[in-house]
C-alpha cells in the first residue's frame, strides 16, 4: 500500500479565506480600545478561568474516547497531538467532517492500520452527530422558537448591519437549522444500522445508489464509505457494555465542555444580575449547527456575527463583538494557533523524516 499523502498540505488554501474572513469580521465587531480597557473583576476572570477548564473538558473527552477506541495503542500525549490537528483541520475547513482526512492520516502515521484508522474516525463522527439528533428535538420541544430567536433590535446588531450589509436578514437561521438536522439524521440512521444492525443491507443499498448516473461523480466516495461501515462493523460489533458506556460517556464531557465555553464566558461578563442560562445553553445547539454548513472555513464571521445577535442583551452596549471575539479565540482560533505550531514543529522533525 502506498504511504498516504500528507493532507494537511491541502489545507494551505482554506487557511488563506479563514484568516481573510476573520480580519474582515474581527475588523467590524471587535471594539479594540473598549476591549484592552476591559476592567478584569473577579466574576469576569472566574467566568475565563470556567471557560479554559470546560475546554480542558472537551479535550480530555475527545482524547480518552481515542485512546479507548484505539486501543491504548498511541500514547497519551500523542493522542492529545492527534485531537489538536484533528480539531485544526475541522476548523480550517467548510462541512461537518473536514478534519476526517487529517485524523486518519495521523493514526496511521501512529502504526493504526488504515481500514482500523477509517473506522475509528467513523464511529468517533457518528457518537458526535449522534449527540445531536439526541438533544435537539428535546430542546426545541421545551425552548421552540426562543432557540432561534436573534435580537436584531439589539444596538450591538444594529451597529454590525450597518457595516455589513448582507447580515441584514437572518431569518433562514431557523430553516438551514431544521434542514441540517434532517441530512445529520440520515446520516446517523445510515452509519448506525450500518454499523450495529444490517451492514450487508447498508451496503448493498449504498452500492446501488453510487451506480446512479447523477452521482458518478461521487461513486468513489460513497464505496469508500460503504467499506468503511462494514469494516468498522467488523471492528467494534463484539465490544462489551462496559466499552460502550465509556464511549458514550467520554462523548458527553466532551460535548458539555463544549457548550459549556460560551456559557461559562457570558456569566463572566454579563452585566446583568440574573440570566436564563438554560436558554443560552440551548441556543448554543443552534450556533453550533452553523459549522455543518460549508461556507467560510469554520463559518469564521458567520459564528460571531450570530453570537452578537443571539446574547448581545447580555452585555454593556458596545460589548457583544468583544465577548464574541473571547469565545471563538478560545474555542476556535486557539486551536489553529495551536495545529500551525505542531505542523512547523513537526516539519523539523517526525513530518520531515
């Protein structure tokens, strides 16, 4: 088998539109002067000091679930390395699995076996998305339309529309939400009974669809795919209830760390004596739903721009761009701060050789 091509290289593009798309944005809602001014009290360093311990949980979750599902076979803080480049190729790319390419490079660079690495992968995407058609419905059962709804009366958004035009209608925020969970959920129905229950009926069906004329030019990918379902049956179908519990539980630290960033940094900056944390929560699903959409890399300016609109109440006017610049720092661009460095360290040494 031929050594796999490097992916990250691929990446050099999307990286150029992210850091255009970021300036630009970062350029309209960051109020510089008001943001180095910021008086640092206790409630604002605590809700910081929540923020990082909720991503030290998302890690943690994502790096234990990886070494349960390879076995221990890679080293702990390889594993951490193999989460951060992982983490760097989803956010420097458009869709719901950019990273996949760069996970399974990396695992098989660590001695993973390529069909082995494909349905870890595999199997890791499916517990993610599977979080999602799990809780959603539940919170837009309790939250309905308050889950989407955006404060465009709010100054702060006022302020942003005048600047960029374009962001003047969000109202499709509600439908691409609701049209992006329904592909999630088709996804997670195939891959799951695939995987657990019928994955010769998986992929005979699958073989069927790629022969298609209007989809030749998936045909690859979707075989692809069908071989990676029935491998990843072959691989995990036998494992104990006890392999399954910590699977599933690593998967929700890793999800509630998540969330848990903007939660933790709103709290810290609020200006207000009480809100209704619950609902910020919620709405956090729908944010999230913006990085399955391919549009800009990692949907930078989108992501913050929706932020502002959905908690800038919450803030001192003048405020939210700030408060949104903190959270994607420490949720997004800390990480392809962070790949870019193990990328170039790499290239003086595992990488190189």
């Amino acid at each position: 088998m031929n050594k796999p091509q490097n992916p990250i290289k691929k990446y050099a593009l999307f990286l150029i539109i992210l850091i255009a798309v970021s300036y630009f944005f970062i350029r309209n809602t960051v109020n510089w002067t008001q943001l180095f001014n910021i008086q640092f009290t206790a409630k604002i360093i605590y809700g910081i000091l929540a923020a990082i311990l909720m991503l030290v949980l998302r890690d943690l979750g994502y790096v234990l679930r990886m070494r349960l599902l390879t076995q221990n076979k890679i080293s702990f803080w390889k594993t951490v390395k193999i989460i951060f480049l992982w983490e760097f190729g989803s956010a420097i790319t458009p869709g719901m699995i950019g990273g996949k390419a760069v996970a399974i490079f990396l695992l098989i660079q660590n001695k993973i076996k390529s069909a082995y690495a494909s349905s870890i992968v595999l199997l890791a995407i499916l517990l993610d998305e599977f979080v999602f058609i799990l809780f959603f419905p539940i919170l837009l059962f309790l939250y309905k339309k308050e889950m989407f709804h955006a404060h465009t009366d709010c100054p702060d958004w006022k302020a942003l529309e005048s600047k960029i035009g374009f962001l003047q209608n969000i109202d499709w925020l509600q439908s691409a939400t609701l049209s992006t969970l329904f592909f999630i959920t088709i996804f997670v129905l195939v891959v799951f009974v695939g995987v657990f229950l019928n994955p010769g009926w998986i992929a005979k069906g699958l073989e069927n669809l790629s022969n298609r004329r209007f989809l030749n030019r998936w045909k690859e990918g979707i075989l692809e795919f069908s071989k990676d379902i029935l491998v990843t049956n072959k691989m995990f179908k036998n494992q104990s209830k006890t392999f399954w519990f910590k699977l599933v539980l690593f998967t929700l630290m890793s999800w509630v760390g998540r969330y848990m960033v903007a939660i933790a940094l709103i709290w810290g900056f609020t200006h207000l004596d009480q809100i209704p944390l619950d609902l910020i929560y919620a709405k956090q699903y729908t944010l999230w739903f913006l990085f399955y959409i391919p549009t800009t890399p990692g949907s930078s300016g989108l992501a913050e721009a929706v932020f502002m609109a959905f908690y800038c109440p919450y803030f001192p006017e003048g405020a939210s761009g700030n408060v949104a610049f903190v959270w994607r720092f420490i949720s997004y661009y800390l990480y392809v701060i962070i790949g870019i460095v193990i990328i170039l360290w790499n290239s003086n040494r595992e990488t190189r050789k």
